[in-house]
C-alpha cells in the first residue's frame, strides 16, 4: 500500500468500511482480507484522518468515519471501469507482456480493449 496509490483491494475495502457506522478489523475480514492486512488499511486511514477510534472496550478498538468527513474524503474509486484501469491492472499482474496479451486480460468488467488500444 503505497502512500499514493491505495491498492484495488483497499480500495473496495474503503467503500464498504466508510458507510460503516463503526467498525473493528474483524469486521472488515468479510471482504475477503486477513486481519493483518485489515489493521494495515486502518492504520493507513488513521493517519491520514479518514477514521478516528470511538472507543475501547475490552482492548479492542473500534473505528468509525464520520458522515460529513466521508463527504470531503477523496474519491479512491469511480463506479465503473475503464479501459485504462483494466490495462493497468493487467500489466501490474503479467510484468512481462506485448499488447496483445494486455488487450486480452483487459477485456473484463464490461469494457473491450483492443489491441490497438493496447498498444497506445
């Protein structure tokens, strides 16, 4: 998880966790993540102010994201994929590729990529 870039994983995560009232890392383990990773994202949203612990009970903190805050939150996702996104995700997982292996995993969620498109 990268200053910058939050991961395709985080990102899903954060949508879910930001409608949340509140939430503890377990919650967050229904989404398909380890515990480790999941107080990895809150740690991360801690310190950039995306969520505040509310209280402790028993040592385990809970976490919350504030209604108006979640507004002023900056997007990490836009509802539908795109050509560019999926190129990208594609070349991050082949490393080694030619356009045509690109336009063939891109082609995914919807969107068609051409090899043309691939190549520019």
């Amino acid at each position: 998880m990268s200053a910058n870039r939050p991961s395709a994983i985080e990102k899903a995560v954060w949508l879910h966790a930001k409608d949340l009232n509140e939430f503890r890392p377990e919650t967050l383990l229904k989404y398909g993540i380890k515990l480790s990773t999941a107080r990895k994202f809150i740690s991360y949203w801690q310190t950039r102010g995306w969520t505040v612990i509310t209280r402790t009970d028993e040592s385990k903190r809970r976490f919350y994201c504030e209604a108006e805050l979640a507004k002023k939150l900056p997007q990490l996702v836009s509802a539908e994929p795109t050509a560019e996104g999926n190129m990208w995700r594609a070349i991050r997982i082949l490393r080694t590729f030619t356009p045509t292996d690109v336009a063939a995993h891109a082609n995914a969620g919807g969107v068609e990529v051409t090899v043309p498109k691939a190549r520019s």
